[in-house]
C-alpha cells in the first residue's frame, strides 16, 4: 500500500472512533483495581532478585537479623506468584505465595527449605490472609485470615506488608501483630 493511502486509511479509522462532534466513542474500559495493579506490578518482577537486611528487629537472637537476606521472584502465572526468601544464600523456611484467588488477592506462607524444627514439630504452613481495601497498585496489607487464626491463634491479628517502590528497586516486607511491628525486611533490587 502506498503511504499516501496507508494515510487516508489511518484517517478514516480514527475518525470512526469520533462522534460527529469530535468525541471519542471509543468504550471506556474498567480501571484495573489496586489487587490487581499490585499483582501486576509484582509479577513485572519475576525472575529479578532484590538483596538486603532486616530493619527490625534490632534483637540479634533473631533468625533474620544480622544476615543478609535475598528476596527472589520466582514462579509467575496469571493466578500465582512465588517469592522465595533466602537466608545467607541458602533458601530458609519460607516463600510468600500470592494468588488470585475467588475471594480476591491472598497472600500465604509455604515453609520450605532448610530450617530445623524441634522433634515431632512440624511446619506450620499456610498461614496468611486476603489483600484488605487499603492498599495501593504498589503496596497491600494482608489482615490474618480465619484459617491464620484457627492453625496459629497467636497470629490471628498479624497484618502482613508488601510495599515495592519500583523508581528506586526497593521491596519491604513487613509484619505487625496486636498493631505493633513485628518483622520488617527492606531489600534492593541487584
């Protein structure tokens, strides 16, 4: 096709999309919700790697103080997202699991890896909760779910974070319990 009609034709197509008075027709889509600018903004990091430390709390007893700790994003499907937490380079006891899910964005914890646990104790896995409404496409705040309080009662008013600053390359994860901090992870995209 020659340019000058490739033209007349990409003018004639933009023009059906206007009214007669020059509005745009074309049909407003639905605005993605912040669940979902989330999950997509953390599933735009698949594969990357974040590294830092622990910024609380400053108890050195504590299994993830004073180590370096290396955050990957590592299996991403339109319903599921893995990030696995490294301890000193070797995987710990924990990946945080992100699904979409019936009753919206949930976040659990699959224990895994390396960590011992006393004689006939077993790990506890799967506790989490759903994405609350005051989230953002950036951050979201994951309260206890039933099933949290029914396996860990002493986890029933944990409050999970997971806050990206995609600018910069940083990623927290943070946790409360009875509204007061808990755990808090600040790393940096390598």
């Amino acid at each position: 096709m020659k340019p000058t009609a490739y033209l007349l034709v990409l003018f004639f197509v933009l023009a059906s999309c206007a009214g007669n008075d020059g509005t745009d027709l074309t049909p407003d889509l639905p605005a993605e919700t912040a669940h979902e600018q989330f999950f997509s903004n953390l599933f735009s990091l698949c594969g990357e790697t974040f590294t830092g430390a622990a910024t609380y709390p400053e108890n050195a007893n504590h299994q993830l103080v004073d180590t370096e700790l290396n955050v990957n994003v590592s299996t991403c499907t339109p319903e599921r997202i893995e990030v696995m937490l490294f301890r000193d380079g070797d995987t710990w006891h924990a990946t945080w699991i992100l699904e979409n899910r019936e009753n919206g964005l949930h976040l659990y914890h699959d224990h895994i890896g390396d960590k011992e646990y006393a004689e006939g104790e077993e790990p506890l896995t799967g506790y989490g909760g759903y994405a609350d409404d005051r989230g953002t496409g950036t951050r979201q705040y994951f309260p206890a779910d039933d099933h949290t309080a029914e396996i860990l009662p002493e986890a029933s008013t944990n409050v999970w974070m997971m806050d990206m600053d995609l600018e910069n390359g940083v990623f927290v994860y943070y946790l409360e319990r009875h509204d007061e901090p808990r755990f808090r992870a600040e790393v940096f995209l390598n």
